[in-house]
C-alpha cells in the first residue's frame, strides 16, 4: 500500500513563490497606471463640483463668484469676485452682513501627483490645430492678485459666466483631459487631450 503524502517538497515551494513574484510583478505597472488615471479623473470631477457649487452660489445670493487656480499646480479657490475677498480671503464683504448664509470661501488642492494648467482656447476647441508645447497658457499679469491666484473663470448671478474656460488636467502616468466650460450656457465637458498635450 502506497504511502499517503504529508507535505509538499522544497523545489514546489519555490517554484510556487517564483510564479506569484512574477505574477505580482506583471500586475504592479498596471494598478499603478489604474490609480494615476482615477486620481486624474477625480480631479476633474472635484473641478466640475467646484464650477457647479460656484455657479449655484452666485445664483442663490445674487453674487458673482471667482474661480482661481495656481497654473502648473494642483490648488484652486472659490470665491465672492469682490476686493474684501482677494488673496487670503479674510476680509469680511458688506454684502455679507445683509444675506442669512456667509459668503462661501473655499481653497481645495487637487489629488497628489495631479495638476492643471489652462489651455488657449484655439488650441482646445480644434483637435487638430498645431500647437507647441502642451497647450498650456502663461497667466497674464493683471489676473493674478497678491497671493499668485490666477483668476480663470467668473460665474455670474444670471447663471452665467465670464468667459469660456479650458483647464488641462495632467499626471504622471495617466491619460490628460481637458475640462471645458461654456460661459453663455453653463455647460461643462470632458475630453481626452490630444497627443503632445
């Protein structure tokens, strides 16, 4: 009568450990690769709450409301477009005293190893146009206040906003995209980035 069996040998041991340390070296690039992409596109998400929460800010006090970012960074603030609330934002507005809720002020940073920048909007809206470098566009001087906020966009009371908006969302390892926002409508959409950008 054959003898049963009671442990496995030292040589399937170790050839066990090798195919699980090839296996687990396969699969790291990937969930690497995975968790750049979702960090990126929950910062573009994170941006699309801000717009719509400054965008309905402006319309329930009847206030127009600044989006600033830091270009080449990953931090972003909202708030009311007036002088007391330049900068740091602790300044108190008149306004304030005579509406029931406080003037919503709010700094956010992006998830880690994601930034944005903004893009000329020639370049955004045309795919195809011949544009050097990534896109991106330098802030101009008169948008930027003390602190180094560069002011992107302005929602309005009616709804509306300034101007039109283009942000370049970018990280290590993951696919950009551009967060367009429509000043006449409102409307906000998503898009790859082409190559080069």
């Amino acid at each position: 009568m054959p003898r049963a069996r009671s442990a496995f040998t030292l040589l399937e041991l170790v050839l066990v450990m090798a195919i699980l340390a090839i296996m687990a070296a396969l699969a790291i690039p990937s969930i690497d690769a995975m968790m750049a992409q979702n960090r990126l596109n929950a910062a573009v998400d994170q941006v699309r709450w801000a717009w719509s929460t400054a965008r309905a800010r402006a319309l329930e006090e009847g206030l127009s409301y600044r989006f600033s970012i830091h270009p080449g960074e990953n931090s972003y603030r909202i708030a009311p477009d007036n002088e007391a609330f330049a900068g740091n934002g602790t300044g108190t507005s008149p306004a304030a005293d005579e509406v029931s809720t406080p003037p919503l002020v709010l700094e956010e940073k992006l998830p880690s190893g994601v930034r944005f920048s903004l893009v000329d909007d020639a370049i955004a809206g045309d795919p195809s146009a011949d544009g050097s470098g990534d896109g991106s566009t330098a802030p101009t001087p008169g948008n930027t206040d003390s602190n180094g906020w560069f002011g992107v966009a302005v929602f309005l009371p009616d709804g509306t906003c300034r101007q039109d908006v283009n942000l370049l969302f970018q990280g290590s390892g993951a696919v950009s995209r551009i967060l367009s926002l429509r000043a006449l409508t409102g409307v906000v959409k998503v898009r790859i980035a082409s190559a080069g950008r």
